[in-house]
C-alpha cells in the first residue's frame, strides 16, 4: 500500500522528479521527463507497480526526515536499539541521463538494511527483463526502456528474482553504501556510474548556490524558501515549463473519482508563477517561463488550449490505466487530460497579463509578441459572450462563468496598457470599448444583490472563490462594497478555515456544475487567495491567521498537495502542488507589504 499523500517527499533533477515515502520507498519515478510513463507507479497501486524500497530490517515509519539545508538533497533517519543509520536521497541535476542516488550512512551502533527494486516500465504494467552484469551491476530491460543498477562496495551481491531484486547488508557507524539507479534508451549504452561523493557534492552546491538569489526577508521566508525550490523542482530545464503537478490521478476525494493527470503545464497558472518568480528575484526563470509561454500560444488564436505538454506539445489524449487499481482505489486513474480540448475563455485573459506583467519589468514587446497579442484579444471580442468550461475544467455544461468574464476583461484592459508602451493605437477605441461592455456585463450579470456577492455564474446563487481576485486583478477596487461583500461571501465556502473552490454536494450526488459525483477537500491555493484578500480589504489579523493556518499542514518537509480535508486532516489530490506553493509565495509578500504599511507612520501633511 502506498502511505499518506503527506508521506512523500520530493527529490528532482529539473527534468523529472520522484516520490520519496517515510518508509524509504520511492513509489513514484517517471522518466525520462516528468510526462514520460511512470518507472514506479506503486503510489497508484502497490509493489507489484514499481517501486524501490530501502530501509532497516524491520524499520517502517522513520524517525526523521528533512532536507539538507535549503536543498533538494533528502536525509530520511531511522533509530532503532542497535543503532542509527541515515539514507540519503537525490537526483544530480541532469548531465547524462535521469539517476537516483540512495546513500546509506552509518550514525551509530549497526543496523541491518535491506532493499527491493521493482522496476515496471510504462505506468507499472511492464515487468522487464532483469539480468546481473557483474556482482554489482543489474540492467532490466524491455522494449524502449532500460535501467542500470550500480551497487557500491559493502552492498553484497544482489538476488535476482523474475519480480524484483534483493539485496542486505549490515551498516555499521562511520560506514557508506551507496546505489545508483538510472533509466536510458534500451538502444542505446547505460552511461558510466557517477562519482557518488562529487554527485553529491555538486547537487548540494547548485541548490544552495540557487537558493542564495531569494529576494525576501520577510515572515514565514523558510516556507517561502522551500516553496520556491519546489517550484524550480518542478519546472523542465529545457525549456523553462512549469508542471502543475509530479503526479497523476492521485484523487481529490478518497475512493472518488476526481482523479487527474498534472504532469502538464496550465495557462491559468502563468500570471501566479510569473509574479511568484519575479518578486522573489528569480528573474531567469521567468523569462524562461514568458518564452515557453509565448511560444506554447503561438499559431491561430483559436487554436489555444488550457494546457500543453512540458515542450508545448498540443497532443495530451485521456486514457484510463486500467491495470492500475487507484491510490487508495481512487478510480479511474486517469493518464493524459482531456481538459486540453475544452473551451476556457480566461486562458486568453492568463496569457495577456503575463505578457503585460513581463513587459512591465522591462521585457521588450517584439513584433511578433504584439501581433500575437492583438491577435488574442480581436479572438476574445468575438467569442467572449459563449459560455465555457472556466477555470475549474469542469466537466458538466458549459456556464457564462463569471472568473471567464473578468478575465476577458482582464485581456481587453492589459492590451490597451500594451498598446500605449508599443505605440499600437490603430484598435485602441474598439478595445476600450469592450473593455466598458465587459465591466457593464459583468455587474450587471455576475452580481447578486440578495447574496451581497459575486456568483459563479450569471444567473446563479453561488459563489466561487475565484471572485476573490476581482481586486487583484484590477477589476474593482478593493475597497469597493461589492469587493467587500464578495469577501464576506466566502464565509460560506469555509471549513474550519479552509476554503472551497465552489459549493459542494452530498457524496454520491452528481455537482450540476462540475458534472461529477462525490465531494472534495478544500483547494489550498484558494485559502491563500482568501488571505490575500483579507489583507487588501482592511483585515490583516485575520489574513494572517488564514495564511498560518495553511503552512501548519504542510507535511515534515515542507510540501503542500492540491487539496486539504479538514475533516481527516489528510492532504489530496496531485502533490506536490506547483499553484498552492505559488499561491504561498505570492502570499507572503502580500502580508509582508502589510505589515510593513502598518509599521511606517503616516506623514505628517506638510506645513503651509
């Protein structure tokens, strides 16, 4: 069984990513890349799917874990009567190939260690062909993948079965082992094993040389620290993508069927992880971000999709991975996203602010950007009155969502402002007056006066914890009475201080919105956007309770899912979570501004 979702840690190596459990298994490895098909897919079924788990005879939770300093470099503990051993876990950002690298240490007294690699290639359904090299060398191998085992002196001679190979050994104070595992092209030769100690070292040195940039000082800069790095995990080197997610399918409801792939990037998150990214000092990538971003929407507006593969490949079909039974018999688990195919009119409003937030910190609008710009917006003004799947990709009817509408606002107001610096003044009339027929529509439309709020969707009674970026976002003020309304509204959506996305149903009903079955935690980047605006409306105490309150369920070593329940006290849904990390970063320095107004007198008028 794979353990807690809050189990897991994250070890990475830009390219892709694994999952690291308490009880020194890892149960999720995909590679080459992120979207490639898993290597060890336990995570969503059992050891029969893949994994690779070391650890003391006997030992199952460990004592301890962090990482190392401000690091991807993972050190898990177990102490035990006989002694204490530590297994260190990392992924040397990419030179030659996709390697995990376990060293085991001896701290104290002897312990007696032992390991089971199970590799299954192509989502846990592929059981290779495992054979020794040599007394320290396994390759498995089957159709395009293979693996290469490298076992360090003092690991004995590994047993080989048809399921899995076996190795133990003692380790005894001041003593080190050492494994190292990667994947390769099955045409093609395994590279050479790494220097173990310089990996180590130069994985050590590039993260805390990384970690150096941070531009904060603020509250909470651990949590803020540790959020960014995982952000930098999760983002494909190559090209500069950010993937909303390291897994699939883990689900947003226990037994339910809300079960996603996020292997992917999503436009609705490029404004969050642009101003994330910018704010903190990380100025390379987000220009990195901005180019995968413009180059991912390039061609013929209507061709845009809400999310694209980490190289801006279009193609992302939905398929069902029968053989695999589910985190905790969560089903379908589902590989792919057919949300690439939906229509999101507030991707277009994503795309344009991201554009005018990187413009606004000195990028230069080339030609070409503008054209694609302006090509975006004439899209939105003739499509922007069709209802849409939204932010949410939901899967029930299409709905006049009031978030898409903002957001074409949004698209209309960035391309006027982007007008002015480029000195394209030729559509500005017809955009500033869709921008004024959008605004009109909007309050006219989207505005609940019995409920004091903005609503879901025109016509509807609920809300919608995207109505809480109305200010951010520039829509109205922050002070404006139907901002503040809006805020007190989201009382509603509430549980012991988490927020939903939208109102739930009863388990078993089908939600007529999303058009699915069952209930689901509640979305921890929404509570941060609750706290955001808290603060921007005049309520800091309680912006900062709501925003301690998220980081005191991050797991043991900083890592947030998509979801939190309250009611189990569980973390859900794909982890760890880029958006809910953004969201804690973009939240912090909200707060930070905060407390620093508070701190700063007000002037004195000057004297006559």
């Amino acid at each position: 069984m794979a353990g807690r979702i809050e189990d897991y840690a994250l070890i990475g190596d830009l390219e892709t990513a694994a999952l690291v459990g308490r009880d020194g298994s890892v149960d999720w490895w995909c590679a080459p890349r992120f979207d490639s098909p898993a290597c060890f897919a336990a995570l969503l079924g059992d050891g029969g799917h893949g994994c690779w788990s070391l650890a003391p005879v006997g030992g199952r939770t460990c004592s301890r874990r962090s990482y190392r300093g401000d690091t991807l470099v993972l050190d898990t503990v177990w102490e035990s009567v006989g002694g204490t051993v530590r297994v260190t876990d990392f992924m040397p950002p990419r030179q030659r190939g996709p390697r995990i690298v376990r060293v085991v240490e001896g701290i104290a007294g002897r312990v007696d260690m032992r390991g089971d690699l199970r590799v299954r290639f192509d989502h846990g359904s592929v059981v290779p062909w495992t054979y020794a090299l040599d007394r320290r060398t396994v390759a498995s191998v089957a159709g395009p993948d293979a693996t290469r085992l490298h076992c360090g002196p003092g690991a004995g001679e590994p047993v080989l079965t048809r399921e899995s190979t076996r190795f133990a050994f003692p380790v005894a104070a001041g003593q080190r082992v050492t494994f190292v595992l990667g994947w390769h092209p099955s045409h093609a030769p395994a590279p050479p094993a790494p220097d173990v100690p310089a990996a180590l070292g130069r994985t050590l040195a590039f993260w805390n040389d990384w970690a150096s940039g941070l531009c904060y000082e603020g509250p909470a800069r651990e949590a803020v620290l540790r959020s960014l790095i995982t952000l930098k995990a999760l983002t494909y080197e190559p090209t500069g993508g950010v993937i909303a997610a390291a897994t699939a399918s883990l689900p947003e409801c226990i037994g339910g069927r809300r079960n996603w792939d996020y292997r992917f990037c999503w436009l609705r998150d490029s404004t969050f992880t642009l101003s994330c990214l910018l704010r903190s000092g990380y100025r390379r990538e987000a220009l990195a971000w901005t180019d995968w971003l413009v180059r991912a929407a390039a061609g013929a507006p209507a061709d845009l999709q809400p999310l694209y593969g980490i190289a801006g490949q279009r193609r992302l079909p939905e398929t069902d991975a029968d053989w695999l039974p589910g985190y905790e018999n969560s089903r379908p688990v589902r590989l792919g996203n057919a949300a690439v195919d939906q229509f999101q009119l507030d991707i277009y409003g994503e795309v344009l602010n991201t554009i005018y937030s990187a413009v606004r910190t000195g990028v230069a609008l080339d030609e070409h950007v503008w054209r694609l710009m302006a090509g975006l917006l004439e899209y939105v003004g003739q499509r922007w009155r069709e209802p849409d799947e939204g932010i949410w990709e939901v899967r029930g009817p299409r709905r006049q969502f009031v978030h898409s509408k903002v957001m074409a606002w949004v698209a209309a107001d960035r391309a006027l402002r982007l007008a002015r610096v480029a000195g394209q003044r030729a559509s500005v009339r017809r955009w500033q007056a869709l921008r004024a027929e959008l605004r009109a529509e909007i309050c006219r439309f989207g505005w609940n006066e019995e409920r004091g709020s903005f609503t879901q969707f025109y016509g509807s009674r609920r809300v919608d914890a995207t109505a809480l970026l109305i200010p951010r976002l520039g829509f109205l003020p922050a002070d404006d009475p139907r901002v503040l309304g809006t805020v007190r509204a989201m009382a509603g959506l509430t549980d012991r201080g988490f927020l939903r996305r939208y109102d739930e149903v009863s388990d078993g009903e089908v939600h007529e919105v999303d058009g699915l079955a069952g209930a689901e935690g509640s979305f921890v980047a929404c509570t941060f956007w609750y706290a955001d605006a808290l603060a921007l409306t005049g309520r800091p105490a309680e912006a900062r309770t709501a925003f301690e309150r998220v980081l005191d369920v991050r797991n043991d070593v900083g890592l947030l899912a998509e979801e939190w329940d309250p009611q189990t006290g569980r973390q859900l849904g794909n982890t760890p979570q880029a958006l809910s990390h953004v969201a804690l970063v973009n939240t912090a320095f909200t707060l930070d501004g905060t407390r620093r107004r508070e701190r700063t007198p007000a002037r004195r008028p000057a004297m006559a």
